[in-house]
C-alpha cells in the first residue's frame, strides 16, 4: 500500500462550469470538489479502512469524540433512547448525556455490563445500544455476537467502539455490530502524531446518512492526518504482532514472579474466544490491578523509564492510573474503575528493557 500525494487544496480548481457541474455530482462520499465534502487523501484513507474491516463502508473524522457524536448526531432522533454500560469511556458517557439532553434523547446506564444487563435497560423506543469490548480501561469485554442477534431481533442499532483491539485483531462488523467505531490516535495512527476517528458500517442507509450528517456538521478529518494515518496503517500488522509479543513476555513474567497481581490483557478477556480475537495480533493493552489507589500510585511512581501518558498506542510503553488523577472515588466507581487500576499500553521495545523498567516498580510495591 503506497501512499497518494498528500493534497491539501481547500477546493478543486475548474476550467470551466461543464467540469465543475461534472465533479460536483459526484456521489456523497466521492465528492472532493470542496475539502468539507471529501478529499483524496481522506478518501483513500476510507478506502484502505473499508478493507481492513472487510468491506464496510467507512467515514473519517476529525477525533475518536467526534466519531460518536457523528452517529449521535446522524442516527437519533427526539423521543428515542439510547443504551450505555457504565464502563463505557468517562468522556463518552458524557458526551452522550450532553447530546440526550440538547437533542430530546433519554439514557440509561447499566451497570455491570453483561449482555443480559444491557438488554434488561432497553426500553419499547430503544434505538441504540453503544458498547466498547474491551472497555477503556478496565478491558471488560462483552458477548458481542450474542448481544448483536438479540439487537437485531429488537430493531436496535449496536454500535461498537473497537479501538482498543483494531479490526485486525477483532472484526465487529463480522460479529454483527451494525457500526464500528475507532480513534484513529491510537494503535491505528500508531505514532502518537495523529487526532482522527473513524465510523464503519456495512448498511448503505446509515453509511448515506452518516456521510450526510459528516457534511453538514463540518467534521471531516484533515488531509495530513489521513495521510499520518495512512503511513501508520501501512505498518499496522507489524506493529500489533510486537505489541503483543512484548505483552505476552510482560504477563509471562507476571506469572512467574507476581501472581499475587490480577491483570487482564485485551486479549484474554472472558469473552476474547467468543468474539474471535487473534491472540498474536492485538494492542497489548493490560489493566493492572492494584489493591488500592496507594499501591496502584507507588508502582507508577515507581518506573523508571516509562512515561505517564494519558493516552495509549504510541510506539513507547506508557502507563496511567486514573486513581493518582481522580480523588473522587465515587466518580471513579460510577465508572467502574478500580481506585487501584493501572492502564499499561505496551509498546514495541525490546522487551527485555521492558522488564527491566517494571519488575523493580512491582518488587517496590510487592
């Protein structure tokens, strides 16, 4: 896959009014005769995701926030009611109360998280049900194959947040989510250089009204950053075979030395067999759990070597512990969060720096 000359043109040039009558009918989602309807690099960008997801329908934007707020936006309307476990992202879940309450829209909150649960919520006018599996940052997983049949049956939209495993390592759509959604910031992008998101469908009429929506709303992602992103998909494979390798030494070690340690990777949840994740091509992603907000903050403050950082899927390994930046303990359990989980995106070093970086954090603190 080679990347197309990046073009940043805010608007095709003409020569005349026949080739620009011409251009401007091209089809939603092929128009690039004006940068907020389409753009080369942005399209291309579509078109290299529409393949990793098998064929779907993909549309980029200009954050993973402004992916939700896209189907929010497009896909609800007044008087329908919306779905949400608690463990789904913080900023999400407040992004949708912000958008229920502006746009007419109620919403629940489940707890617990279970495919039974989410449907127990659901009410005579529930029109979407928005999970992620795994869950940031707990990595809670969900039955996604089972919870998408009983939305079908039900009439229920199910979207899916997938980016803490790629399309490559778990394919949604295939498991029957009716949209994908993804920061492409993170694993996809690769570099920690890139703000981008990206929806996914296979259904014609939500990907028409997305497309509609997108425009409208100006959100459309910038060339560089498609362009960023493409470079980064271009080693995407590569890249998710390293993460994993090195978290699978990580949670070797773990068993070996501190089993008093409970941790989950991204791609051993309860429900990983179920939803088909490949085990060797995944993020690398782990909670820790820690005991307590005190142990979980004394092992971040322990490392040496591994930055704090608020986000996750950059080439380096980086760490974060919500409870060492939230007091509220009550905010932090409305989110199921553990005061004592720590976040850690493995990144693609040598992984026997990696262990040299966190077995004396975790001696420190055993």
């Amino acid at each position: 896959m080679a990347c197309a000359p990046l073009q940043l043109a805010t608007a095709a040039h003409f020569d005349d009014s026949a080739q620009a009558r011409q251009w401007m009918q091209a089809p939603a989602g092929e128009q690039t005769s004006y940068r907020r309807h389409g753009n080369s690099s942005v399209l291309q960008l579509e078109a290299t995701f529409a393949a990793l997801e098998g064929g779907a329908s993909c549309i980029a934007v200009s954050s993973g926030m402004a992916a939700s707020v896209l189907v929010a936006g497009a896909l609800l309307r007044s008087g329908e009611h919306v779905v949400l476990p608690a463990n789904v992202f913080y900023e999400t879940t407040a992004q949708f109360q912000h958008l229920a309450d502006s746009m007419g829209v109620s919403l629940t909150r489940v707890t617990g998280g279970s495919v039974p649960a989410l449907l127990a919520g659901c009410r005579h006018n529930t029109r979407m049900i928005l999970v992620e599996s795994p869950a940031n940052p707990g990595l809670a997983t969900l039955d996604l194959r089972t919870l998408a049949a009983a939305c079908h049956l039900r009439g229920i939209l199910l979207v899916v947040d997938n980016t803490l495993l790629t399309p490559l390592a778990q394919n949604v759509l295939d498991l029957g989510a009716h949209i994908s959604l993804y920061s492409l910031s993170k694993h996809l992008a690769g570099h920690g250089d890139v703000m981008g998101g990206m929806v996914c469908t296979r259904h014609p009429e939500l990907h028409q009204s997305l497309v509609a929506w997108r425009t409208c709303a100006g959100n459309a992602l910038d060339p560089f950053s498609a362009w960023l992103a493409l470079r980064g998909l271009r080693t995407l494979a590569l890249r998710l075979r390293r993460h994993a390798a090195n978290a699978h030494a990580i949670a070797a070690m773990l068993r070996r030395q501190f089993a008093w340690l409970d941790w989950t990777g991204a791609w051993n949840g309860a429900d990983a067999r179920r939803n088909r994740v490949r085990t060797r091509l995944h993020t690398g992603l782990m909670a820790l759990r820690f005991a307590n907000r005190g142990q979980g903050g004394a092992f971040v403050d322990a490392l040496q070597d591994i930055p704090v950082l608020p986000s996750f899927g950059n080439p380096e390994t980086g760490v974060f512990h919500y409870g060492g930046v939230v007091e509220d303990a009550d905010a932090l359990a409305a989110c199921e969060i553990p005061a004592g989980l720590v976040r850690l995106s493995v990144g693609i070093e040598d992984p026997r720096d990696l262990l040299a970086a966190l077995v004396p954090a975790l001696r420190r603190v055993s």
